[in-house]
C-alpha cells in the first residue's frame, strides 16, 4: 500500500486560541500537516518563504501586517493556494473579499461556539483539499479579459427574461470581473447563488455595486426582479425566483427548505427558474462538486440556455465540469468570454 506523503499547511493566527483549534482540526486529517505557525502577517509572509508550505489559512485581521497585505507579499514573492480565515466583523468581511479578489482561493468563519466549531472542523479540510488542487490565477481587470478573446457566441442570441448564476470556490473574483462589465442597461435582472460563509453576501453585495454601473443588492423576500439589477442570495438560506400576479418576485426559504449542504443551493435557484424558460440563461461558474447540476438539466429540458464557464479560468473546474459532462452545453466559455457575451449586444 503506498502511503502519499500529507500536505503542509501554514496556520497564521494572531489568536494563540484559534492557531490550536486549527492545528488540531488540520493534523487530525489523514492527508494533511500543520508544519509551522506565524502570528501575525509579516511572520507568514517569513513563513512561508523558509517552510514552502503547499497551502495557508490566513488570518484577516492582524497587527504589524494584515492578512490582506500579507497575502499580497506572498502571491507576489511565491504563490501559495490562501484559505482566509475570517471573523464577523464587518470589516473583516470586506478585507476578506478583497482577499478573494487578490488571489486568496476561499474562506472560512471563525466558530462561535460548540455548533460553530463542529462546522469549522467539517468545512476546513474540504476547502484545504479545493485549495491545494487549484489552479492560482493572476486577477485582472474586466477591459482586459474582454480583450483577451474573440466571442464565439451561443445558438440562440435572443433576449433573456431572467438570468441566473451559480458560484462557488472562487466565485468572488469571478463575479469581481462579470458584475463591473454590465452595462447599465442589462436588459434582463440576474440573480447570483454564490457558496459562501454567513455574514459575506452583504458586504459583497454593497462592494459590488460601488463599482458597477448596474445596482447590486443583496436579495430579500418578495422582493421584485428588474432589468438592470444584480440580487446576491444571501448566504445561510435559500433564494428562488417566482411569478406572482404577473410580477417576477424573490422568495428567501429557510434552510431545511432543501437537504442541500450548500445554502444558498444553486440547483434549488435553477430549478425555481423553470417558469421562466425557454427565456432564461444559467450560467455555471467556478467551484468545487455538482451543485447546480440537476436544476441546469430541469432548465435544459425546458429549452433555457446553460453556460459553463471553461477550465482555463476556473479556480476549481468542479461544478462546470459536471454541467458539460451531462452534455447540458455544446461547449465552454472562458471568463473573458462569459464578460463579453453579457456585455454585448446580444443579450439585449
């Protein structure tokens, strides 16, 4: 039996409490190794470049040198699969997704109490094994993705009535790159189920919108659907679209609404959009596992288009993989083009 060698995880914490909560959680897995410790950023970023570790959990908030600013000194000095490790504070939320943005593959909240430690122990080694299994890719603006590619558009260049997205590891960056692209006159109203921890949708939401030209909100019940509009699910429930007396609404269901792990879960998104195909656009992002999958094949019966963005510039080529493999797409569409093809005319 050949035994592979464990990965070597970096723990950076200023908190000595949660570096052994963490040590602990990671050595008792059977493919991973805690190798050294830093306190604060400036000692990660020394950290990591004597032990070469094969991945981190950084810390966001920290004296002497912030998580953020430590990342940056890393990826610039030797790019190393990032899981942040983030509080609930409001700013530490916001330097988390600025995190995500610069490079940083995922997150994790720190646990409050008994149930919030069970779920860190639970989550932890699955992101590190999404982590380590990524590929690292160089953040850059949306005008310049958009010049990267030459559109290869899909079959049916009609207008949509609703779109919607679904993301997971790696989302943040890439939505960083699709929401600011929008014109301000996107026709249809685009809804986003993005995998992450509660307490992050908001922030991402409100970042968002200061930089794009389409108003970015985070969704709330009953809410109405319009053009030109981005609803973010906010994370720790479920969101799906329904036709009311002739309105297009959001509904916010509670989280045993469906036995999905993930909530929001993009399949129970996709699978409420059915009322409004063949005029819909589902649109599958980077991310770990299938979610997603079996609310794109309801859409696809029903005549609604599927994107599935391409392995070239997925973080994690997991949940669009699965979407072309159940041949719901006749092919893929890399970043840039995703950015082009909601940008342009098209789809108006």
């Amino acid at each position: 039996m050949i035994v592979l060698p464990k990965r070597r995880v970096l723990v950076v914490d200023d908190s000595a409490l949660i570096r052994q909560l963490l040590i602990g959680i990671i050595n008792a897995t059977a493919d991973f190794e805690v190798v050294g410790t830093a306190a604060d950023g400036s000692e990660a970023v020394r950290k990591a470049r004597e032990l070469n570790p094969d991945a981190i959990t950084m810390d966001v908030e920290m004296p002497k040198m912030s998580g953020l600013e430590a990342l940056k000194a890393i990826m610039a000095e030797r790019p190393t699969p990032v899981v942040m490790v983030s509080s609930f504070t409001v700013a530490g939320a916001y330097e988390t997704l600025q995190a995500l943005e610069y490079g940083a593959i995922d997150v994790v909240a720190k646990p409050k109490g008994t149930l919030g430690m069970r779920e860190l122990s639970a989550v932890l080694p699955q992101k590190l094994r999404a982590a380590v299994g990524s590929r690292l890719l160089r953040p850059c603006a949306p005008s310049e993705l958009r010049h990267q590619v030459r559109l290869s558009r899909p079959s049916r260049p009609w207008g949509y009535d609703l779109v919607v997205l679904g993301c997971s590891t790696g989302g943040p960056a890439a939505l960083q790159q699709i929401v600011p692209a929008l014109p301000a006159d996107f026709p249809a109203p685009l809804v986003v189920a993005q995998h992450i921890p509660i307490g992050f949708t908001g922030p991402m939401a409100q970042r968002l919108d200061q930089q794009s030209r389409v108003q970015v909100v985070e969704a709330t019940q009953l809410q109405p659907l319009r053009g030109g509009c981005v609803y973010v699910a906010p994370a720790g429930s479920h969101t799906v679209v329904r036709r009311e007396d002739g309105r297009a609404v959001l509904a916010i269901l509670p989280p045993e609404h469906s036995a999905s792990p993930f909530r929001p879960s993009i399949d129970v998104l996709f699978s409420s959009a059915l009322p409004f195909a063949p005029r819909v656009l589902a649109i599958v992002l980077t991310g770990m596992g299938h979610d997603g999958l079996e609310g794109a094949k309801e859409l696809h019966r029903a005549g609604g288009e599927i994107m599935a963005e391409s392995e070239e510039t997925c973080v994690v080529y997991g949940m669009p993989r699965a979407v072309v493999e159940a041949g719901l797409t006749e092919r893929t569409f890399n970043l840039g083009e995703i950015v082009a093809f909601l940008a342009s005319p098209v789809t108006r």
